[in-house]
C-alpha cells in the first residue's frame, strides 16, 4: 500500500511540473502575442511591409563584407526585416545598430544564411550524411553548424534541404537526404532539432528553414528549376511527407521552390501554400521565397509584371519576399487597388515578428553579435572530430575484392589521383565559410598520418577534367613500384549543388582512362571517390579491386578516409539513393510501381513484360546497400501474429550474426509491400531499421515492432489511411532483403 501512495505521489508532484511547464509556455506564448500585437499597432504600412523585405549582403576581396548604399537607407527607413549572406559578429552588429538605433522603432533584423552542411567545421555534403544512418550524428551535426553559424551573427539557417530525389543528374541531390520518403523525413526532423535545439532564446541555436516547397526534386529530365508535373498521388506520399516532418519536428520557416508544380509556380501556388500549408498542417511560421523566385513568375509566363507577381505571392500565401524587392515597390499600390489585403500584410509581418521575438532579439538584438564567440566557438577540436567521426560514419564501401581493404601496415602505397592532395574540392558544394586552403585534411595527409610518410608515394597523374596525359607516365611508373595503389578521383565540388545538373555522370575528364592504364600494371587498386551524386561506374566495379564511396566529407575527410582505409573505422554506410547502371534507366528508384507487365527474365510467359533491351532492369548497386570489412548473416525471420489490426502490433524478428573477423556495425533494414491498395502500391517500402553493433562471431536477436499506422498511405481521396489486406515483409541488409514473410491487415 505504501508504495502505491508513492507511486501516486510521484504521479501528483510530475502532473504538477508538467502543468507548470504548459501554464509557463502559454504564459510565454501570451507576452509574445501581446508584445506583437501592440508592435503592430504602432507600426504604418511601410513599416509592415518592411518586415516582408529580404535582401542580400555582399562581400569585396579587399574590404570584406558590405551592402548595398540603396539597402543601408531602406534600412535605415524601415523597409528591410532582414539581411541574408552577412556573416560575421562586428558586421552583423554593425547591420543590427542600424536598425535598431536609426529606424523608428528599432525592430531588429534576422540574419539568414546558406549553412547546408556546416558554418566553419564543415560536414560532409547531406547526401553523405544520410548514408550513415545515424539520426544522432545527423542531429549533432545539425547542432554543431548551428552553433558556429550563430557564432558568426547568423540566426536563421536555410537548411534542410528535404526534397526527394530520385534522379542523379540533377545536381541538388548532393543537399538532401535520398530517395526514400520514410528516412528522408526522419533525417528532416533530427536536422530540424539540431539546428533549433530545444528552444531558440538558446543563442547557440538558430531558426531552420526547411527547403524547397514542394516537389523540386522532381525537375524534369534531372534540370535545375525545371518544370514538375506529378499527380497528387505521387505528391502527397513522396514529396510531401518530409516537410510535414520538418514541421511537425518545429521547423518555423519554409522556402518556396523555383520549380512551377503542375502548370503554378510554387512562389504563387496557394494550394500548397494556403490549402496545405496553413489549412491542413496548421503552419503558423513564416513562408520566404527562394532568391527572387516571385520575380521569376514573369518568366514562367504567369505574371505580366513585377508587380503582378508581387500581388499573386502574397495572396497566395508568402510572407518574405528575398531579394526580389517586389513587396517593397509595389505592396502598398496593390493594398490602395485592392487588390492585395492589408489584413494579409499585417499576417505576415505578424508571422516574422514572432519568430524574432523567439530569437530574443527584442530582449537583446545584439545576442548573436559575439565577438568573443568567434574565438571560442568555431572549428574547435571537439567539432573536427565530430566531422570526423560523421565522415567515416557517410561512407559506403561498394567493392572490396579478396578483402584488399584494410589496407595492410607493411604496404607500400602509390596515391594517385586528382583529389588525393585535394584541399578544395573535399568541402563539397554549399560550404559556407568553410576555408578551401588550409583547414581541410587531404587524402594524402590523412594516410601519411596512419602509415608514415615513407609508405606513400604520390603523384597526381591528371586533372579532374582536362585532356592533358602528361602525368600518366609518372603514375604508371609509381604504381609499378607500389605493392598497393589508392587513386583518389571524382568531382569538381561545383558539378553538383545548385545549377549543376550533368547528362553525363560518369568520372569526368580522362580519369577513366588513368584508371585503365594503372589497372594494366597488375597491381590492386583501390578506388575512392568523392562526387555529389550517384555516378556511373560499371568499368570500375567490373575492374577494380576496391571501391570505397566517401562522397564530398567535409573538413576532416582526408583523415576519415584514412581511418576507413587503414582499418581503425570499419565502414557501415549504406546507400539512400541508387547507383543506376547507366543515364538510360535514370530516374531509377527501389520504391517503384510493378506495372501491369512486369519483368521476369525466368519466365517465358512474362516475354513482354517491362524492360531494356540493352541493359538489365537492375541498378549496378541498390538503395540500402554497402559492404563491410566482416560479413553478415540473417536467419530465422518470425513474425509474433500472422495478423496485425489496431490494436495489436506485429512483432518481428531476426537473428543477426557476425560472421566475419572484425567487429562491425549493420543496418538492418525492414520492408513491406502492400499487395492490394486503393491506388497502385510500391515494390517495397522502407518501414524500419536498427544500426547494430555485433563483435565478430557475435549473434544478436533484432526486433521490429510494426504498427497499422507504419501501413498508411494517402488514398484517391487524399485521406492518410491504413487498409486491409495481405501484406509481405522483408528483412535484410539492403533494398535486395530477400528474408520473407506474410501477414495480414485485419
């Protein structure tokens, strides 16, 4: 009896906390409402109008950073709410007094900067960073650019980019997190709480502003700002969903896409965002345009004139126009037309005074002006190792013939390669304020470091892409000399990102035929790539010995790609996109329709099922796949029912043993298929996974719990429903698992 009166207790004084909590957090809610409110009814139309303004900083090789003489005296008007590319704690202060000292009401402004992957410490490229599958080190990382991003005056961060991609050419596939929905939209919400943290007055936290709304990544042809045309099937079950889990997770902004979305640009596109935006998802954050993208409604052939296209943004839902300056021309002639309502004006600057409010920068507009932060709080030790840590973390070893890697102490080793000294290329593209220069580790130092330097020889042998060949005699005559050779080749960092879409994703330049022509010497090879997307590399998994994918890693690369190839860091990456065979079968992706005809090679009656005359149905490596130093054996598959209903969960199991020499780690991925829906299912889809930790010999039993909610899909009538059926179940090491089972959806 005692211990229940405990126990009850305990429950009294923890209703209380949490009551206190949510009585304390709608008493903070009140003050802000109030506090806004009273602002705005201070404010004129021009100064409201002012808070919708957006325009950029820029910066001269001689004096630094500067801005426009115009902007400075709209700011010094109050016709600016924010300032984006300013990065530094003296300049942004300086900025900052301006608006604050000089302006009527001193509303100060927010700093919004492209931190994609990292402020000064820079990680690898997000598409990396989802390879490892680690939503902790995700979230640390998120944390890490966050902090040093608001070390330097920034307070809003555009970043995560979640837009699914499925198409390799298009080179913004480098920025988000894959092909698949259900990861990708995990990955989105822990970039979003290590970016926010769990209260932006923290100032080592900073505003997101998940990216870009919606469907861009499906641009036609794989062509930056390119038209997409997808039904609203396609739109509600892939595009959709990482955004509402960016939203759900706190994100407080979004940007809008370049790209029109069945015949509207998504600048102007009121269902998406009025109808789904702020109707079905409740979004009461605040909506900014990518770089002049209202403007660029004209272009589209949607509005005649700027001033067109400011009156169709804002009524169709955009609060901050960036850099366009359309709301501040023209906003206050649409009002006095008509046209444009007041009421949605104010909406806005309402929306984007909030989320400065929750920034403190009313309490102290110079919190994130910290000189002294600067000194402390960037690329410190402690966040080179995470970048570290996350790099070896990103990488996905595709080949790993008669187990060359580990690369033996004893060897001598020949580097070869465009990037293997590399100190430029190894960030990536979107690096902030990373330094190209010094900061970074190369290959080279990485691997001098682990071995010593009298194990390497290196000799660059040619260009990422020129038609020079002079350098191939010195590489052949340096890898016949070597008992091991490690070419290092890839990308300029600019091939992918932002307009950097390529027809051609194979190794650029004559890195193909250097690699054929040090394939010739007999010696193995290794092969280690950094790229911003899936390449083409049929040639080298048929040749070559080992293939290790490192992706664009970051300021720490060189030595995370040492740890992998030396042994200390047994890789575990496994893919989020697919490698296609070639461009032909792009867009190629595992979560696929069956089609009515589908192919089997087997089956004679299937003759004019759906498939390539030249190439094979399959891709050359498919999502969720990546090797290890030691192997992995799946048994024994059980199910706890052969049903599940809403009430009870399925229970699955799988016993996962290391079967190799070396401890590893194994994403364990579970898929289902639903066979019958209401519209067309996948193939497979990704439902969950456990990263596992097995010594080698070691077996662990790995359990799933899968519930009816994990089954939804949005049907014909665009209602987030589960159905019933039969359904299958696979377990295993990638998008291949062939580990079967069956249940039913009662």
């Amino acid at each position: 009896m005692d211990k229940l009166f405990r126990h009850i207790a305990v429950l009294f004084l923890l209703g209380l906390v949490l009551n206190s909590c949510s009585s304390n957090s709608s008493s903070k809610d009140a003050d802000m409402d109030k506090f806004v409110e009273d602002l705005l009814d201070k404010m004129t139309l021009d100064e409201k109008i002012g808070q919708t303004v957006l325009y950029t900083s820029g910066y001269d090789i001689i004096t630094g950073p500067t801005v426009d003489p115009n902007y400075k005296e709209y700011l010094r008007t109050g016709m600016v709410g924010g300032i984006f590319n300013a990065v530094g704690a003296d300049y942004t202060r300086s900025l900052q007094k301006i608006a604050v000292e000089e302006t009527r009401l001193g509303i100060p402004l927010i700093f919004g900067y492209d931190v994609i992957h990292g402020q000064r410490t820079i990680f690898p490229i997000p598409l990396a960073e989802s390879c490892s599958w680690d939503l902790e080190a995700i979230e640390r990382s998120g944390q890490i650019a966050a902090k040093e991003a608001s070390a330097e005056g920034v307070n809003w961060i555009y970043a995560p980019m979640v837009d699914i991609a499925r198409d390799p050419r298009w080179g913004r596939i480098a920025e988000g997190a894959g092909e698949d929905v259900y990861l990708g939209s995990l990955i989105a919400a822990a970039r979003v709480k290590g970016i926010q943290g769990n209260s932006l007055s923290d100032k080592s936290t900073v505003v997101a502003c998940v990216k870009h709304y919606a469907a861009y990544g499906a641009s036609m042809a794989g062509r930056d700002y390119n038209t997409v045309d997808v039904g609203e099937n396609e739109l509600w079950n892939t595009y959709l969903p990482p955004f509402k889990a960016a939203l759900d997770a706190g994100c407080a902004t979004i940007m809008t896409s370049f790209n029109d979305l069945n015949g509207i640009p998504a600048t102007g596109n009121s269902y998406l965002l009025k109808n789904i935006l702020r109707d079905k998802w409740n979004f009461d954050g605040f909506v900014v345009t990518d770089y002049t993208s209202i403007n660029e409604m004209i272009q589209h052939g949607y509005a005649r004139d700027e001033k067109h296209s400011a009156e169709i943004a804002m009524n169709a839902g955009v609060d901050m126009d960036m850099q366009g300056g359309v709301y501040m021309k023209y906003l206050k002639e649409l009002i006095a037309e008509g046209k444009v309502s007041e009421k949605d004006v104010t909406d806005a600057a309402r929306r984007i005074l909030k989320i400065k409010y929750q920034l403190g920068l009313f309490e102290d507009p110079y919190r994130y002006c910290d000189a002294e932060r600067e000194k402390t709080d960037l690329l410190t030790v402690e966040n080179k190792e995470a970048a570290r840590d996350i790099a070896r973390k990103s990488m996905v070893l595709l080949k790993n013939k008669n187990q060359l890697l580990p690369l033996e102490a004893n060897k001598r080793i020949a580097l070869i390669g465009p990037l293997a000294k590399d100190k430029y290329e190894i960030l990536g593209c979107w690096s902030a304020m990373g330094n190209r220069d010094s900061v970074p580790v190369s290959v080279y130092e990485g691997l001098t470091e682990a071995l010593g330097s009298d194990k390497i020889t290196y000799t660059k042998g040619c260009d990422i892409q020129s038609e020079d060949r002079s350098g191939f005699t010195e590489a052949l005559r340096v890898a016949s000399a070597a008992d091991v050779v490690v070419m290092v080749m890839g990308e300029f960092h600019n091939m992918s990102g932002e307009n950097n879409s390529r027809t051609d994703i194979s190794l650029p330049g004559l890195q193909l035929d250097l690699l054929k022509a040090i394939k010739k010497t007999g010696k193995p090879v290794v092969l280690v790539l950094m790229n911003g997307r899936p390449l083409t590399i049929n040639w080298e998994n048929d040749n070559i010995d080992a293939i290790l994918e490192a992706w664009f890693p970051g300021t720490m690369g060189g030595a995370a790609i040492a740890d992998v190839l030396v042994g200390k860091y047994n890789p575990a990456g496994k893919l989020t996109v697919t490698f296609p065979q070639n461009v032909g079968q792009i867009p190629i992706f595992y979560n696929h329709k069956n089609t009515g005809r589908p192919y089997d090679k087997n089956d004679p009656e299937l003759a004019y099922g759906s498939h390539y005359w030249d190439v094979t149905n399959e891709p050359l490596f498919p999502f969720g796949y990546g090797l290890s130093y030691t192997t992995f054996t799946y048994s024994d598959l059980s199910l706890s029912s052969a049903s599940i209903s809403k009430d009870k969960p399925l229970r699955v199991n799988v016993k996962l043993a290391n079967t190799g020499k070396y401890d590893g780690e194994e994403v364990v991925q579970l898929y289902t298929r639903d066979i019958v829906g209401s519209v067309t299912r996948p193939v497979k889809e990704l439902k969950g996974f456990k990263k596992v930790f097995l010594k080698a010999g070691e077996t662990k039993d790995v359990e799933f719990t899968l519930s009816v909610d994990d089954l939804r899909f949005y049907n014909p009538d665009l209602k987030f429903v589960y159905e019933t059926g039969d359904f299958h179940l696979f377990v295993g090491g990638d998008s291949n698992a062939v580990l079967k089972a069956e249940f039913v959806l009662e």
